[in-house]
C-alpha cells in the first residue's frame, strides 16, 4: 500500500492546481487521474490537424483574472472573442426575425433594449424569489411587468430561454431562480488558437501524476484517507482532495465511505450536471454574415439551433460554432453526427438560402455520455442557493477537500472556479495562505532554467 501526504483524484485545472500548490509546499503529492490524458474538462483535440477545443473554450473575462495572468505567464496566445454570457449585442450580431430576415439596425436596437429592460427587472425580482423558485418563475414574473404584446414578450422569452440553456446547459424551469446570479464578466473574453491545454500542461509540470488511474471508493477518516482504484489498488494519505465532476460524485461508481456530512451532503443534492454539447461545422467557404461575432434567430424554428458564432479569426478556416443544449443536447445525445449536421443545416439554409454548401468537417462533443463527468458542468437546481457552491467545499474531517468548478460560488461552470477552488483546497490543507500566482512560478522557474 503506497502511502502519500496528500492524494489528488483528478488532473483537471482544480486538480492540478492543488498539487502543484502541495508538492511546492514540500508535500508527497500523488494525482491519480482516469484519462489517458491531463485536463479533464479542459481538452484540445489536436485530431485532423486542427486545435479544437472540445471542452472550455473561453476565459470570461479577462480583467482580474487568474487563468488569464497564468495562461500570459505560460506564453498562450490569445484572440478576443467577447460573446458570453449570452450576450444580445456585447460584439456584432446578426439578429434574424422568426420569418428568417435579419433584424435592421433599428429593430435589433428595439429588441436588445427590451432585453435590458427585463434583465432590469429580474434583480429585484431574484433577490425576492421563494426558495424554490425557478428561473422560469422569475423571468415570467419580469415579462408581465412590462405590459408587452404577447409577440413582443415572446421574443424576448425565447432569449431568455436560450440564455438559460446555453449557460447551463438547462431548460429555463430546471434552473433555480439565482442560477445565473454569476452571469457577469468583467473585460474582453478570449479564445486560445493553438489550444487550452496549454494551461493544464503547464501547471502540471514536474508533478506525479498517474494516468488511467480509475478511482471508485475514497475512505476517510481521523487516521487520514484511502483512495482505491478499480483494479483494487489502494494509495493512503494524511489528506485529500477530491476533484471529480458532480456528475461522478452522484453516480454508483464513486463511493466516499464514510458518507458526505451536511452541509456537503445537502449541497451535492442541489446541484446537477447539465446537457450541453458542441458542434463545430467547418466550410471551405464563408456564406453567412460578414464582421459578425454571432447568427441568432428568433422564434420557433430556433428552438435548437438558434446562435451560430463565427471562429473563422481562430485559425483562418470558416467555421462556425453551435451548441446542443438543455432539451436540444438530450434529444440529440444518441443522434448520428449526420443526424444532427441535417438539422443544424436545414437552420442555416432557412437563412441563408438552399445552395449554402454542407459542412466538409464536422465535430461534436458528447459529455453526457463520458463517463468521468457525465455531462459538461453543474447547475443549480431549485431549491438551491449560490451559497451551495461554497458549502460544497466544506473541508470534511480535517482531512478530505472537494474541489473543481462546482465549489466556488463567484463564477462557477468555469475554468477560473476550477484554478480557486484548487488553490482553496491547497491552502486548507496547509492550513495557511499562498498567493495564487505560485500556481504558476514554478513553470516559469523550469522554463528560464
């Protein structure tokens, strides 16, 4: 039985980070990872030639940000792309009519302040929701106080609509009411070119970490804790942190003996992993709106495939970027990538016309069926309150840490939550404070060395 000062299950960016932190700290540190590979939910395909990334594409702002002052530290090249958020007019876009003719400047002006006068009214209407309540309740509550015609209120509920599934991959009743009380970004958003992983190779430098490493059962307790992994290996240590996704956390196939305490117990409860998937469509060339960030249609032929957003700057080639997500990624989930290619283009030709060429590459990610996540990120349930993110990180018997994106309440579903969160664990685990950019000196030391 090999026997560790602290154990890490999980080499995404929380993983990562609270080993790094460990080991520079003086600690043995062992990161035992299921992949065949380090990152987790972060994850540049490099198949075909291309960098795709296939799970966490953008920082969300850059001002502040820790994943950007270490993505700058490891040389990672970046390329404004200021759309999140599900923003209705952040960078240009083309806004199209439920008769498929692109909104004038006029009418997209009308629509983007409707939105804002709704999104006006929800912040006292969320600080005033019940417990239970839903996004859904929220935001009709918002709607019927606008005194809208019934079309008029309807474009901008499916905006709403859209905007719950596509930041978190839920319909718009399944998320709790502060689901997206996080919704804010501070600065320009930045995609990576040459791929995200470059974060995760780089805080991972030096470290031991142990790859298709499937662990099924941690046990705690005064003594310390034991992971033990699917072929029946068992690692001890004084400490642990606990990486894995929600979805891994609620499955049979991952035990924690004994049980979560409360609070953690009833925070893991009220969260869920969502249905969110990527489709990248790439042409050999550019037929839809020039100078563009995004496509957005309104009405019920959106009702999936509603925003389409332009990467062609990422890499030269014309490519555009759309999301299954809520009930579209769950229909769609055991679909053929021709399947789906046939519905997403029917889409696109509505507005574009017949002769707009079908993709010559297609690629799409399938989260819910991984069976290291189950699904792309976490989402708060009713019920819930942003507070749950923080109670789930709630340091269990002096010994075990739960990190990753669902543990930190500022900006959670985010590689930045996933780098805090680790960098939390670290320090409770220390049990004193190391500034952040420790995370990543030590590359820069190997690097000029």
């Amino acid at each position: 039985m090999a026997a560790f000062d602290s154990i890490v299950v999980g080499a995404g960016i929380a993983g990562l980070t609270a080993a790094r932190l460990l080991t520079d700290a003086g600690r043995r540190t062992v990161v035992l990872e299921a992949r065949d590979r380090i990152g987790g939910r972060v994850w540049s395909d490099r198949s075909g030639g291309r960098v795709t990334d296939r799970g966490a594409s953008w920082i969300h702002g850059i001002t502040g940000s820790p994943v950007a002052a270490a993505a700058q530290a490891f040389g990672m090249p970046m390329v404004e792309f200021t759309v999140g958020g599900y923003q209705p007019d952040s960078r240009p876009i083309a806004h199209y009519s439920p008769g498929g003719t692109r909104l004038n400047a006029a009418q997209a002006a009308a629509y983007v302040a409707d939105i804002r006068s709704v999104d006006t009214a929800l912040g006292p209407l969320i600080a005033a929701s019940a417990p239970d309540a839903s996004y859904r309740d929220v935001t009709e509550a918002a709607l019927g106080a606008q005194a809208w015609d019934a079309e008029r209120a309807q474009r901008v509920r499916e905006y709403l609509e859209h905007r719950s599934e596509e930041q978190y991959g839920a319909d718009i009743a399944d998320l709790a009411a502060h689901g997206l009380d996080d919704d804010q970004i501070d600065g320009d958003e930045v995609v990576f070119p040459e791929g995200y992983d470059a974060l995760a190779t780089g805080i991972a430098a030096g470290l031991d970490i142990r790859l298709t490493q499937v662990v099924t059962r941690v046990r705690w307790g005064a003594g310390g804790v034991t992971a033990v992994t699917a072929d029946g290996t068992e690692l001890t240590g004084h400490d642990a942190v606990v990486t894995v996704p929600v979805g891994v956390l609620q499955s049979a196939a991952f035990t924690i003996e004994p049980p979560l305490p409360e609070p953690v117990a009833g925070a893991l409860g009220r969260l869920r992993m969502n249905a969110f998937e990527k489709v990248f469509l790439r042409f050999g060339e550019r037929f839809w709106d020039r100078d563009v960030y995004a496509i957005r249609q309104q009405g019920p032929a959106g009702r999936w495939w509603h925003s389409w957003y332009d990467l062609t700057a990422l890499h030269g080639e014309p490519t555009l970027l759309t999301f299954a997500a809520g009930a579209a990624a769950a229909a769609t989930r055991e679909w053929t990538d021709g399947e789906v290619v046939t519905s997403v283009m029917a889409q696109l030709r509505r507005l574009y016309g017949d002769a707009v060429p079908a993709p010559l590459d297609v690629q799409r990610t399938a989260w819910q069926n991984d069976p290291f996540a189950h699904g792309s990120y976490a989402y708060m349930l009713p019920g819930s309150t942003t507070d749950d993110h923080d109670a789930l990180a709630t340091p269990v018997g002096g010994v075990l840490h739960l990190a990753g994106e669902a543990t930190w309440t500022d900006d959670p579903a985010t590689v930045t939550a996933a780098l805090c969160s680790g960098h939390r664990a670290a320090e409770n685990v220390l049990g004193r404070t190391v500034p952040i950019a420790e995370v990543w000196r030590t590359t820069q030391k190997l690097q000029h060395n």
